[in-house]
C-alpha cells in the first residue's frame, strides 16, 4: 500500500485547445493508474515514483499554459479510504475483464486450429506472438492493480490456461513436422 495510506491528489486545468494536449495528459494520468474523482481531479497512492511522475505531469501542464495543484491527501475515516480504493479496484478490474475476453479469444483460435489440424510453424509463430501481447497487457495491469482488484486472480488463471493451450498445440505442431515420421 501506499505511504501511511494517503493519495496524491492532482487538480489541473488546461485550455481547451488544442485538444490533443488534453488527451494526452488524460493518457499519461491512466497510464500510471490514476482514478479520476472529478474532471481534472486525479488521485495515485502517494509513492516516490508517483511524486516524481506528477511533478513532470505538473511541468507537462505548465508548458501549455496550464495550472495544477499537487497536494498529499487522506481519507477522513475507513468509509471514505473504502470508496476510494473501490474506484482504483473498480478500474482494474474494467481492465481484466477486457483481458480476460482477448484470453476467450486465444483459447478459441488455438481450438480452431486444432480442431482444423492446422499445425503449421506460421501459425505456432503467430499465436506465440499474441500470448506475448497477452503477457506484456497483464504485466502492465498488474502493475498497476494497487490494492488487488477481484479479476487479478482470475486473469491470472486464464493467461496459464493460455500457456499451456500454446505449449499444448505447439508440441502438435513439433509432432506434426517430425522427420522421423
């Protein structure tokens, strides 16, 4: 968890054009996790590297004639901290669950290849790739799962039964072009 379970709250106002600006700045804030409470009212779990990364969000915003204020904040009781750490599970767990359909879709296609005996090293290639994307996106979402969204463990599941779906149909494939046949 965070230091002594406060927040870094970031409170920011931008022009409105152009509106590239303000998009990529909503890019950045999500990127690190940040849940907005309001709009252009973010908060992160108060960390040194969330310190670091808001003061050069802070920089990006002055540059385009923007302001910010950056202050440290906590909860006033147990109810509150819950509300807020309900919005950062809430958001991760949006996050699985559209990890969790990619992972739907990999099971299917690997079942479609198998069910069509495609076993071909093209095919093992391409899927091999799309369980990298699938690794690479659950990393990201894990590191950014603060406090332990309830479709963490269940996205981890599903991303072995990948694994071992892609180990399965690549041992096909290896059988399937074995010389000694």
């Amino acid at each position: 968890m965070s230091k002594d379970n406060s927040w870094l709250l970031l409170t920011y106002k931008v022009p409105p054009e152009p509106s590239k600006n303000r998009i990529a700045l909503w890019r950045k804030l999500k990127s690190l996790g940040a849940v907005y409470m309001q709009n252009s009212i973010c908060l992160l779990p108060n960390t040194a590297e969330h310190i670091k990364q808001l003061k050069l969000i802070e920089n990006d915003i002055a540059k385009i004639d923007g302001e910010s204020v950056l202050l440290e904040t906590v909860a006033l009781d147990k109810a509150q901290e819950q509300k807020v750490v309900s919005r950062f599970k809430a958001d991760r767990d949006e996050e699985y669950k559209e990890f969790l359909g990619k992972c739907n879709d990999f099971e299917a296609e690997i079942k479609k290849e198998t069910k069509a005996k495609h076993f071909t090293y093209a095919e093992l290639e391409e899927n091999d790739v799309d369980l990298k994307k699938l690794e690479t996106w659950l990393d990201k979402i894990k590191k950014l799962d603060f406090y332990g969204a309830t479709l963490a463990a269940t996205a981890i599941e599903n991303f072995k039964k990948c694994q071992s779906m892609l180990d399965e149909y690549a041992q096909k494939v290896y059988d399937a072009h074995d010389e000694n046949h």
